[in-house]
C-alpha cells in the first residue's frame, strides 16, 4: 500500500531540507509513497501542528519543529 507522507512547513530552509531528506530516502530504499508539501497555514493548523516542520505519515503526524536523521526517517516509514 502507497504511504502518503506529508511534509508541513511554510518554505523555510528547514522545511525545504526535510523535504529533499524525506523524498532521498524515499528514493533510496524504494518506498511505495507520495510526498507532498503542504505550506498553506490553514491546512498545517488541521494536523494540530504549531512548530514546523513536520512529517505526517498515513495522516499521523510523527516528528515536529526538528530535522530527523536519514535513519529515522527510514525506521519512521517502516
């Protein structure tokens, strides 16, 4: 099954950063998934998110405000 991984930040270095982390993994380990960036404020405010960036995976979210290393990332779509 597709995971859908969200990326949630308002385009900041940061948040640009996790997205070519998160998509480098993704291509890596040959992950079924789609990643989206989503920078709109209203929609980042639904997953209840007040530091970013953050990763939502399957609409959980599961790392906020920080960068995870490349290994986490992995054991996170995992």
């Amino acid at each position: 099954m597709t995971k859908s991984i969200k990326i949630l930040g308002t385009g900041c270095p940061k948040c640009k950063t996790l997205t070519n982390l998160v998509e480098e993994v993704v291509k890596e380990n040959n992950i079924d998934a789609t990643v989206e960036k989503v920078e709109d404020i209203v929609e980042i405010m639904t997953f209840n998110v007040m530091v970013t960036p953050a990763i939502v995976i399957d609409d959980v979210v599961t790392t906020k405000g920080r960068i995870p290393s490349k290994q986490e990332v992995l054991e996170l779509l995992n």
